[in-house]
C-alpha cells in the first residue's frame, strides 16, 4: 500500500532563500518525489500542520494547491 506526505526540501535553496515543495509518495521501501512547483521560503513553512503560514501572501492558494496533490 502506498502512502503520502508533502516535503520541504531544504537541501535546495534558490538565490531567493526559497525552498521546492515535493510530494512524497512512499511504497514498501521505496519512495519518489513529485514536483508541486511550488516554492516556499522557511519562515512561512509550518513544519507541524504540513502547509503554508497565513503570512505568506499567496498561502490559500498553496494550501489548496498542496491539498488537491495530496
């Protein structure tokens, strides 16, 4: 059975300080990383609740994008 969460990638951190949201998709021991196209800097990443702070000025519509992929 596969499972998923969504992942802040902060190994890749772009001239802006922002940081690719990825869907991680885990099946047994394997897993692969989708893309969101998404990019978040890390102050605005709540880490807990899994999506985007209010303070970022485009957060519902991440949070919607990110809930749609999941």
């Amino acid at each position: 059975m596969a499972t998923a969460k969504i992942v802040l990638d902060t190994r890749r951190k772009n001239t802006q300080n922002n940081y690719p949201l990825y869907l991680r998709i885990y099946h047994g021991a394997d897993f692969r990383n989708i893309s969101l196209k998404l990019k978040v800097n890390l102050q605005h990443w709540h880490k807990e609740e899994i999506k985007v702070n209010r303070k970022h000025q485009n957060a519902t519509r991440f949070n919607n994008s990110i809930q749609k992929k999941l």
